[in-house]
C-alpha cells in the first residue's frame, strides 16, 4: 500500500491539528508556556472574546493539555488558575518549532519577541529532528517513511 492509497483518519498530525490546529488555542498554549495562568490575562494578552476564550479552554482541559488549579484572592470569589500538564508541556517542542520558522519566515524587522537561550551556556536554542539513536540533526532527504502498523486502506 503507498501513501495516496492510506486512509488518513489514524493519522497523528490530523489528530494533534484536532486538538491544537486552531490560531487561538496555539496563542493560549504560546501564553501558557510562558506563564500565564488566568483566564482575565489570557483575554487582555492575547485579546479574543470570552466566549472564545472559554470554548478553547474548555477543550484544552477536556484533551488532557491544562487543568485547572483553584485560587482565591482575599475578598473575591474563588476562581480557576490553568495550567499545562504534561501533554501540555509536550507541545513546547511544538510551539519553538512554529516560532522558529517564523522567525526565518514571517518576522519584520524589529526581530523576535523572545529570545530563548540554554540557560547553561547562554547559546539560542533551536528545534531539529534527530534520529532515536541521538545522531546530528536529520534534514528531509535523510529519513525514509514507511506506513506504519496504524495504516489502512482508504475506503
């Protein structure tokens, strides 16, 4: 069976692409990574309507990629903090990715927002694709695709 014969339905981008492939729920997740936790600074920072806002929240924490923490401020009701679990940090390589590539691609001339470094040696970090046996960074031509256990037969 060859890719164009494949069913697509079990495939992992599509899937991922169903949880996180909307600009918005990207933005929360880009905000999350970088420390925010409330829902009001979510809104004021990244500026969409609250009923958006609570509809990308609502399904973040549905898949499993935040969960929320309640936190009370003296005098106020008690509220919902949202923070990335683990599946959530696992999309960090992700969002560097989609930062990186903007930055070679889609940045203007005032540079980029961030400037994220090792914090050992002070260099910038970067996303690359590398083999499971650790080897130098692998560019396109370099790797072979073959379906998978998880391939069918489109229908």
């Amino acid at each position: 069976m060859e890719w164009l014969e494949a069913s697509t339905e079990n495939c992992p981008v599509q899937r991922t692409l169903d949880v996180v492939g909307e600009k918005w729920t990207l933005l929360i997740l880009r905000d999350a990574v970088n420390g925010v936790r409330r829902f009001d600074d979510f809104h004021r920072h990244i500026g969409l309507s609250e009923a958006v806002l609570s509809d990308r929240l609502r399904k973040l924490i549905a898949a499993g990629v935040l969960r929320t923490v309640p936190y009370r401020e003296p005098g106020n009701r008690s509220r919902n903090e949202y923070r990335l679990t683990r599946k959530g940090w696992d999309l960090w390589p992700v969002l560097m990715a989609l930062s990186q590539w903007g930055e070679a691609y889609a940045l203007g001339t005032e540079g980029p927002l961030l400037d994220v470094r090792h914090t050992d040696c002070d260099a910038p970090v970067r996303v690359v694709v590398e083999c499971s046996a650790e080897h130098a960074a692998l560019t396109p031509g370099e790797v072979t695709a073959r379906l998978g256990p998880g391939a069918r037969p489109r229908s």
